[in-house]
C-alpha cells in the first residue's frame, strides 16, 4: 500500500516508523510548520519532519491543507491510505476521499469516549481504569467516523497523562500498522461507533493546570497527573507561579500535632511539604518556582520558609 502519513508531535513518530519498518510504502509526509520551541525559542522542525526527512520520505508543511498545492502533490503521491497521528489540523471534504481507502486516524480513547484533543488528558483527569486506542476512517464530524480496530490499556494509578500517552503511542503503531494490512487485504469492515457512551474531551488550557485545593486530594491528584508534562499543574505561592510536579495523596491522616489542615495550608518538616485539601492531605513532589528549575520541595520550602499555616494562594 501506498501511505501518505500526516502528523507532527513527538507522539506520532513511533507509528511513522512502524510504517517505514512495514512493507507499505510511505510516499510523503504531511506535517505542522516549523515552529518556534526551547529556552532558545529558535525555530525547528517538527519530531514527525524530522524523522521523515532522516528516512528520506518528501515532506510539505503547509499553514493550512487548503493551500494551492497540496491537493496537486497529494494526488502526485498516488496514495492507496492516509495514515493521520496526532497532525494538528483538519483534512478538508475535498481531500477525504483522494485516498483511496480513505484516512485513517489513530486516537488515543475508547470511542466514543473522549473525542477530542486531549483524550489521555481526560482519561486521568476521570479517574478512569481502562483506555486504550482505536483506528478509525475520518469524515467530516469530531472523531465521528466508523473504527477499524482497537487496543485497550490500563490506567495505572501513579500514571502521568506523560506516561500513559507514552505507552499509547507504542501500542497504536502496532495498531495502524495492522489495520493498513487488513485494508490491504481487504478484511476489515468498518464499525459505526455507538450513540451512546459519548464524551468529549477538548485541550487542556494553562488555566485548567491550575490546582484547586478545595477539592479532596484524589482529585488534586488526578488534576496534577492529568496535566503533566503539559500544559503543567501549578499554584500560586505569595503571588507568584509555581508548578507542581505529580504528587502522593496521603492514605490517612496527615502527620504532626495540631489542628487538622486547611485547604491549600502547608506543612514542612525536613524531608516533606505537605499540602492541605477538602479532604485529607498530599505530599509535594519536584515543584519549579519561575524562572528556576525543578527542585524537590523540601528544598525549595528550606528557601522560602513557609509560616505557621501559610497557604498557597487560590
């Protein structure tokens, strides 16, 4: 089969991969522009156009697929199936049926569960136990189309959406990898999805990282663990940002003498900063303070020196 593949975060390199490991031809690549990144803030390629490029495989990066062009090189490329991966951009009407079987989206839920940008995020943010990843034919609705195949994958209960996304990634190479064969074969027959069971789950902005303390600590938790690495739990300290690195909810009580804690008061000893909530308490992690690195918290609380139920801010 003749591939045109379509993505651009680090997140769709493994499948690319897959693909050029497979006895399917990928014929060219369609990613994001370059893009500014780093500390540096210099301009650089995306993960997918750079694995691509290093295979040898064409690629265009156009602002948008609408551009004059991109339809002339798609059909140029001869494509049997697009193979789509977290691309960042929609494929017009006029290009979803110049493949000739189709687009095939690789997305990271159950669905229709958690259609939308952020499914891993939202997974964790739910407390959910199962997830897993499914191959669908796109059309023009969100994540509407009818699936291929599918994988499941447990939540661990420590996992980042980081990790679980990690895992994902690997899995659902194998994944497209499998459904572009029985395409080619042509064994599979497309699976409308059901009407019920539907839930949406769209980017997580900054303003959503933010922690709430009012809510018991399963829930800061899941918050923190749905926003890492990106966009990035964090608080407010004496009125400055500080982000949160995944934390430990605390199974009873918290230790030390005293009142029970307040939401959001803090609690240091030596080796922990402890961290009041609606219900029960959790021990801080790695934070970073602006314009500083990640540090342990015991560290960072031996600097600035909590008082007697100082709290974080919000």
């Amino acid at each position: 089969m003749r591939v045109v593949f379509a993505g651009t975060p680090e997140v769709a390199v493994p499948t690319l991969e897959a693909l050029l490991a497979s006895p399917h031809e990928v014929v060219g690549c369609l990613t994001r522009p370059d893009a500014r990144a780093g500390r540096g803030r210099r301009t650089r390629p995306s993960p997918v156009r750079a694995a691509a490029e290093a295979a040898g495989v064409p690629v265009l990066a156009p602002q948008r697929l609408g551009e004059e062009g991109v339809a002339e090189q798609l059909r140029d490329w001869a494509p049997d199936v697009g193979v789509v991966v977290a691309y960042g951009a929609l494929v017009p009407r006029d290009l979803l049926g110049l493949p000739v079987h189709g687009w095939v989206n690789l997305h990271f839920s159950l669905l229709p569960q958690w259609r939308g940008a952020a499914p891993v995020q939202h997974a964790v943010l739910a407390g959910d136990e199962i997830t897993g990843a499914v191959t669908f034919l796109l059309e023009e609705g969100l994540d509407t189309g009818p699936v291929l195949g599918r994988l499941t994958e447990r939540i661990r209960p420590r996992d980042t959406s980081g990790d679980l996304l990690g895992r994902l990634a690997q899995a659902g190479a194998g994944l497209v990898v499998a459904t572009v064969d029985g395409l080619a074969r042509g064994e599979l027959v497309p699976e409308p999805q059901p009407a019920d069971g539907i839930s949406l789950a769209p980017k997580l902005t900054p303003e959503d990282a933010k922690v709430d303390w009012s809510v018991p600590a399963f829930a800061v938790d899941r918050r923190i663990r749905a926003c890492t690495p990106a966009p990035g739990a964090w608080t407010t300290w004496r009125g400055e940002r500080l982000r949160l690195g995944p934390v430990e909810p605390l199974d009873g009580p918290p230790p030390g003498e005293g009142e029970a804690m307040g939401t959001g008061e803090l609690r240091v000893d030596r080796s922990q900063v402890l961290v009041g909530t609606a219900a029960g308490a959790v021990r801080l992690g790695e934070v970073q303070p602006q314009g500083k690195r990640p540090m342990p918290a015991a560290d960072w609380a031996r600097g600035v020196r909590p008082q007697p139920q100082e709290r974080f801010d919000g």
